[in-house]
C-alpha cells in the first residue's frame, strides 16, 4: 500500500494562530488593535465566501476589521476615493481589495492606490519590488502560506527542482520568486509553466515538487508525476455533481489518482485555502507592529 501524507493547512494554521497570540497581546498593551479593512465591490460568490471565512478569524483573534460594499457598477474613482480614506484612518493597518474588480475598473491602478505600508496582499508595485531582490515588507497571503506548509511539514527546497504551474502576480509569479530566492527554506531551482508553456508535462515529471495554480479541475494527474513527488494544489474549483448541494469543491490536481503515487500532498479544501487566511491575518499583524518602529 502507497503512503501518501495528506498535507494539512487547518493544522499548519492553527499552529500560526497560537504563535501569533503573543504578539497580539504585545500589541494591545501598546493600546493597538490590528485592523484590516477590506473593499468588497459587487456580489461575486467566491469573494464573499473568503471574507465572511476571513472576518469570522479576526472576530476569534479579537483583531478589527471591516468589510466596505461598494455596488459593481460604482466607479473607479468612487473606489480609489473610498481606498484613500482608509489609507489616513490609522485604526486601519492593512487593506485588502478583493479581487477580481468588475471589467470597467483598472485593477492595477486601484492596487497602486493603497499606501504600501497598509497592503497587506503585497500586490503593490513596491512590495512586489522588495520580494523580488529578497527583502520583503508584506509577502501575498497564498504563496506565502504554501512556503509555510513546506516549512512546517520540514520538506527541503535546497538542490530540489520545483515546477510552478500558472504566472500570475497573485500565485504563481511571487511562488517561483519565493522558492528560488537564496533564503532557508528555499533555494531551489524553479521552471514556471504556464498558458504559454508547450508539453507541461516534460517538466512536471521530473519535478520533486509541483505547485499548481491553474484553476483547471483535476489537470494534473498520475500520469503527470514521478514517483514520491510532492504536490501542492492551489486550484480551488466548483464541479457540478447530483449531491444536494449541486456541487463539489475539488482543485487542480486529481486527488484520486496522485495519492497513489505522491509522497505528500495538500487537500482541497483544507490545504492551502485556511492558509491564505492565516497569512492575512499574520500580514496584518505585522503590519500594526510596523507602526511600533
């Protein structure tokens, strides 16, 4: 029988929360409660799901947040407005925009709106800037809470090949910076394949280690893999079935068929997804004891 262990994000997170307590408590001796405001624009289903789950965690924490609903037909200008006031309201230390925007706004010129010392997703074009050299202000919650799951479950980058499956600023860009970036607990040698990228699966059979963030359901498969890699699905995906519900959540990677094969490998849901939570609200946190300094 194939041993596959199944990489859990729920434990990896609550490990985080419970690192996190002394700092909070440090913080609210300092009279300063961690506060990240949150610009929720129009009604997409995924969005509201993540911060109903998000503001749920702070309540837990005792930390403050506050979501904004602006309607999907308000304006660019209504958004970046709306973006300042939090960037001067100091009971706010992060801000975090859901993406997507509806098709009419500039999502980067609403990102490059937000002070970079308050975003917390670190999509600004600055925080990008210093992940890139090495030297970080706020790392994006998602590639940032799958860097500590490989940590936590003491799986070594160093001398290893990892494949990175999708490019964008939110996952896969900062993912191969991130693993490939002569830090501990990095240090591999990184391939990034993407929309772009012919035969994905000339690369993905001779990684140690694949990150897949395509948003395809259930694209890489057994077939897909060598033996005893290890695989760290992204992809979070509504499949419609005959269940009450009329669907199912499944991610990337074919979970049937890789656990026979795989030597570890992340669940959906509770792998990466109570991750990227718990990276928002360390980035918060890190962002109130900013203003310690």
């Amino acid at each position: 029988m194939h041993n596959c262990t199944i990489l859990s994000g729920k434990e990896v997170s609550d490990h985080v929360y419970r690192n996190l307590q002394d700092r909070v408590e440090l913080l609210f001796k300092n009279n300063i409660r961690p506060g990240l405001a949150a610009v929720l624009v129009g009604e997409n289903p995924a969005s509201k799901i993540y911060i109903k789950m998000k503001t749920k965690k702070f309540h837990e924490l005792g930390l403050k947040t506050e979501t904004i609903k602006l309607s999907v037909d308000c304006s660019q200008e209504e958004l970046i407005q709306v973006i300042k006031k939090i960037n001067n309201d100091s009971s706010f230390h992060g801000i975090l925009v859901q993406l997507p925007l509806p098709y009419h706004i500039d999502s980067k010129s609403v990102i490059n709106s937000i002070v970079p010392e308050k975003d917390v997703d670190g999509f600004h074009p600055e925080n990008a800037g210093f992940l890139s050299i090495g030297s970080p202000r706020f790392i994006p919650c998602t590639p940032k809470g799958v860097m500590r799951i490989l940590e936590y479950y003491k799986i070594e980058l160093s001398g290893k090949h990892v494949v990175v499956l999708g490019r964008s600023n939110i996952v896969g860009r900062p993912m191969s910076i991130l693993t490939s970036l002569k830090t501990k607990g990095a240090n591999s040698t990184t391939t990034i394949c993407h929309s772009g990228s012919t035969d994905i699966e000339r690369f993905t059979k001779i990684a140690d280690i694949v990150i897949v963030a395509l948003g395809v359901p259930n694209y890489l498969k057994k077939d897909m893999i060598k033996k005893d890699a290890i695989l760290i699905d992204v992809g979070i995906n509504r499949v419609n079935d005959n269940s009450e519900k009329g669907y199912k959540l499944c991610g990337d990677v074919f979970w049937e068929e890789v656990i026979e094969k795989a030597k570890a490998v992340t669940p959906v849901p509770g792998g990466v997804g109570p991750m990227t939570i718990a990276m928002l609200v360390e980035n918060t946190v890190e962002a109130a004891e900013n203003t310690l300094k």
